[in-house]
C-alpha cells in the first residue's frame, strides 16, 4: 500500500487503458484523481465509478495538443480539489503506423502534437504552481521506443525520445526545487495501443502473443509507486516496469 492521501492527481488519457488503471490506483491510495481525456463520456463513467466506491474523482475534457485545454484542465484541478500535487503525462497515440516513405506529413505531425508537445504544455503547466508549493510529482509515460527504433514507428520512437528529453531537461532545471519529474517505461501493455500495433503487422512488436503484455493495472501501481519517496531514485530518467526489482518493490510479483 502507499499513501498518497489527500495528494490531488491529474492523469492524461484516462479514459482508459494505462490511465484508467492509474486514476483507479491513484484513488484506491487516497488520492484525489481528475482524469482528462477527449471522450467526455468515457472518463465522466470512471469518475462516477470512483466516487460510488468512496474515492475523490472529477472528469475534465481535454485535448493534450491544445495548451490551452491543458491549462483549462490544471485550472479545473485548482478550483475542484484545490490544487495539483502530481501531473501524470499518459495521453499519447501511436496511429498511423506507417514507414516514413508512405507516411502522411500531417499525421505523423498530430502524433507529436499529442505525444511531444502534450507533454511540454504539461510540464509548463504545472510547474509554476509546484515551484510555488516548492513540491510536487510529474510522471512522463514513457517507452522502449524512447531508445530504440522500429520499422513504421518513426513517429512514436521520435516523440518517445523527446518525452525522455523533457523528462531529463525538466529533473536537471527543476529538480534541486522541490520537483520530481520521472519517467516509466512500462514495457508491453494489453490495451487498446497493442491491439492497434498487432493490426498493423509492420514489426517485431506487431508478432508478439498477446499474453506477453502485463496487465494495465500494473503500471498503475507502478505510478503510484513513482509518486512516493521511491520515485526519488528514478529523478530524470525513464525507470523501466521490465525490471524484475522495480516489480517486486512494485509489489508486483
Ligand atoms: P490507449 O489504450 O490507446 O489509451 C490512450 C489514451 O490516451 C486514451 O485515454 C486516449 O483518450 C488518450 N489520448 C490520446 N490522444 C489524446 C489527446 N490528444 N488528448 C488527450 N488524451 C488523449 O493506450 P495506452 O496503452 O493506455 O497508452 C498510454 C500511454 O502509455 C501512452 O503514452 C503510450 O505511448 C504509453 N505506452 C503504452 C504501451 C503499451 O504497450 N500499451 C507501451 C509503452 C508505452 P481519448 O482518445 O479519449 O482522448
């Protein structure tokens, strides 16, 4: 168990998925979750089921690639549970898969709007009111891809490596005041994403059984642990859920 009560979360792309699983954890811990995503309906319905099992949640609509959405949504964490203590940047796409010869400009470009710059407007976000409170957790989901590279995911390998670089940028600039910014790589994960990457057939990861995936609810364990003084040792740097030791203090296995 770890104690994050009375923290107040705010996690992107919770309308299902790594999200969902982390704003449930983050709520089963004693933490206040304010989940946003696009699908109003679908984090509108987590909320709901958070509240009716006696835990603190609110929905907010938002668009990672709009900064201003993102503001809108940090704004909402402030007026609902009066302030924001961890930031947990999840929202991110890996559609269309596509080598870069064939691939749409425009499209490759939306990835790195939602996965780069969703995680900047983030971090630029929620900083000053943690400088101000001289604390606060800033979770990055991260990816192997983040150092590796795989036929039709120029995309998301380039803009997973740009989350990492934020995530090192922000530890080295913010770090000394107070701030935890983290990374998690969390391996492969059974959700909607792999079920799209298995559609596409273009690569190794494509071929994998979907057995290997671990569950979702792990990696929201995972967050939750990032956010307690464990988190410290992963300040500036992706830590990795492939890690046998991280899953056991995870208390995984
Ligand atoms: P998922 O099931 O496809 O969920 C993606 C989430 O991101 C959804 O809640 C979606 O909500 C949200 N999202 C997408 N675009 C958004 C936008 N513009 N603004 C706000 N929210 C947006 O995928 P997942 O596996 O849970 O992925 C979560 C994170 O884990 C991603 O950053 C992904 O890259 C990373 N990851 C996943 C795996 C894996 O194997 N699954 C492995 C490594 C890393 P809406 O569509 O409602 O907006």
């Amino acid at each position: 168990m770890f104690d994050l009560s009375g923290q107040v979360a705010l996690i992107t792309g919770a309308s299902r998925g790594i999200g969902e699983a982390a704003a449930r954890s983050f709520a089963k811990y004693g933490a206040k979750v304010v989940l946003a995503a696009r699908s109003s309906g679908d984090i509108e319905r987590i909320a709901a089921e958070i509240r009716d099992n006696g835990g603190a949640a609110a929905a907010v609509t938002c668009d990672v690639s709009s900064y201003e959405d993102v503001t809108k949504a940090v704004q909402f964490c402030v007026d609902t549970f009066g302030g924001i203590d961890i930031l947990v940047n999840n929202a991110g796409v890996i559609e269309p898969i596509s080598r870069i010869d064939s691939s749409d400009p425009e499209e490759w470009s939306k990835v790195i709007d939602i996965n780069v710059k969703g995680v900047y407007y983030g971090i630029r976000a929620v900083v000053p009111l943690m400088l101000e409170k001289g604390a606060g957790t800033i979770v990055n989901i991260s990816s192997g891809a983040a150092v590796g590279a795989l036929e039709g995911w120029s995309h998301y390998c380039s803009s997973k490596a740009a989350a990492l670089s934020l995530t090192r940028c922000a530890d080295k600039e913010f770090g000394d005041m107070g701030l935890r910014i983290v990374g998690l790589s969390p391996g492969t994960v059974a959700t909607q994403m792999q079920v799209d990457i298995k559609a596409s057939g273009i690569n190794p990861v494509s071929q994998l059984d979907p057995s290997v995936h671990i569950p979702a609810e792990w990696v929201g364990e995972a967050i939750c642990w990032l956010c307690t003084d464990a988190g410290d040792a992963y300040r500036g740097v992706d830590c990795s859920l492939r890690d046998e030791d991280v899953r056991k203090a995870v208390g995984l296995v």
